[in-house]
C-alpha cells in the first residue's frame, strides 16, 4: 500500500497550475477533470492531464474521473487507463457498495480490452454524503483495486449539502463523518486513510489547526487545494523526532522484555505491553514508508 501526506489538487485545463506541479513537494498530485473542469472544457483538460502525466516525477499523477452521474466517466478511464505515469483514479461521490462495483466493473472492461490484468488500475473512492458516510465500510470492501478512502468534509460541500450541517474544523456538527469514515477504512485494513480538503486556503493557521487534528483522529494525510498547504500538512502527518525517539525505546524496551520472560514493562513510566509495541512498530514502519517515498522524487 501506498501513502501520500498531501495529494494536491490541480484543475487540468489550467496550464500555469499545471507548469508547477513539480515544484511543489506533494506526495501526489490530482488532476482534476471533475468539479473545477466547466462542461465546455472536460475534453480539454483530459488532453492536458495526458500531456502533463507524463512529465510528473514519480508515479504521483492521479486523475479524478467525473461521477458516475454525470455522463462523462466512460470517456475519463477509456482516456487513461494504462496511461503512462497514472498512479490511479480518484472516483467521487461514491455512495453505494453499487456505485464502486459499477465502476470497478467499468475498469476492468477497459483494462481487458487494452490486455491488462483486470483490477491493475488502483482508485481512491470519495465520500461524500451521508448515504456515502453510512455505507462507507461496504464501499471500502467493493474492489480490491481500492488503496484508500478520503472523507470530502470542505466547506460548504457536498457532504455540507447532504448533511444540512454547518460547517467548522474543531466542532461536533460533522465529526461523526469524518470519524465513522476513518473507522470504515480502517476496518478495511487500508493503510493511509485520506481526509478531505481545508477549503480557506488564507487561513493557514486554521489549517494548521483542521490538519493536526486530523492526524489526532487516525488520518495518515489529506487532499489539499493550494501549494501554501503542501508544506504543513507534509509535516504534520510525519512523526516527530520525539516521537520517534520515545516509540524507538518502546519497542527496544517490549523486546527486551521478552527475551527476560515477561511480556511487559515500563518505559517513562508508561506501561508497555504487546498492544503498545504494535503501535510503536506501526509508527516506525510508517515512518519508514515516508523516507521511501521521498526517495522516489528526490525530497
């Protein structure tokens, strides 16, 4: 499983935005064919997300198809399946076990048709409503293809609209959507769990705030609309030095334990048992993946 700190949204029928991408260290990059992509323009911006695909360091292009709704997805992964540099799609609005069995399905014609192995295209799904929140565990559980899950909570989106909620980052009104998201994906087992974007792109400091919590909460990264944001939420979602340091003694300390005859201990006068050891190994194994990742693209 992949994992991405900061995916960054870029419409793909705006060439200045797409000049850029690479120049802002995202862990991804989505070019967008969806909401920001005016009808009149969808064939444009598909051309330009071929063009700039291949000039992306690293397998960190992503496309977000149109929804399933909108008449226009056919043509969205008929257009980049097997494209060079495609990391996968981005797929919106998913409401329904239905909706990702549709699309999966969708995928897998194309990919036979172009002789690829059915099911080698990864996606990330949406949510995006309340029927997408309540169902979002079969969602999670539709395709195998599926590397993660983002709860699409901005403000004053759909999942506002849906839930006729108003919105703030700190507040009780849709917490229960962005938690029972990230317990979905996490039963799933998917291994970075996506939040959604932080609409008000001057308002770093909330940003800073929306995206710390985030992490609190159990999300591993976030789509992000603006380049000013890459940078704090890459380092909000990477460990700390001290964190690191303090689990690196946990699980020093746990296996030390063991080789004594005792499956417990103490470090800075916590205890430390085997469910404590999983979570200092997770935090380093994580911590490890970043280091990979930005390997690939030379950060």
């Amino acid at each position: 499983m992949r994992m991405w700190r900061s995916l960054l949204f870029v419409p793909a029928n705006q060439r200045r935005m797409l000049d850029k991408m690479n120049s802002v260290p995202a862990d991804g990059y989505i070019l967008d064919l969806e909401d920001t992509i005016p009808i009149p323009e969808k064939a444009n911006a598909r051309a330009m997300a071929r063009e700039y695909m291949a000039k992306v360091v690293g397998l960190r292009g992503w496309v977000r198809v149109n929804s399933l709704t909108s008449g226009y997805i056919h043509e969205d992964i008929e257009e980049f399946v097997g494209n060079p540099g495609l990391a996968g799609f981005v797929v919106p609005k998913q409401d329904s076990f239905e909706d990702v069995v549709a699309v999966d399905r969708m995928m897998a014609s194309v990919e036979t048709r172009q002789g690829l192995q059915p099911g080698c295209t990864p996606i990330i799904v949406a949510i995006e409503s309340a029927a997408g929140v309540l169902s979002s565990q079969k969602i999670a559980a539709g395709a195998k293809r599926i590397e993660s899950m983002v709860y699409a909570g901005g403000e004053d989106g759909d999942m506002n609209l849906s839930l006729g909620a108003i919105w703030s980052s700190a507040g009780p009104e849709m917490m229960f959507g962005r938690q029972f998201t990230l317990v979905a994906a996490r039963a799933l087992d998917i291994h970075c769990p996506l939040d959604g974007v932080y609409s008000n792109i001057r308002d770093l400091e909330g940003f800073k705030n929306d995206t710390t919590l985030s992490r609190r909460l159990g999300y591993r990264g976030r789509c992000v609309i603006h380049p000013s944001q890459v940078g704090l939420a890459n380092q909000i979602y990477t460990p700390t030095a001290a964190e690191i340091g303090y689990y690196t003694r946990v699980l020093a300390a746990y296996n030390d334990a063991l080789t004594r005859g005792t499956a417990s201990t103490t470090v800075d006068g916590k205890l430390v048992d085997i469910a404590m050891a999983k979570t200092a190994q997770r935090l380093l194994d994580h911590v490890q993946s970043i280091k990979e990742l930005e390997a690939l693209f030379g950060a």
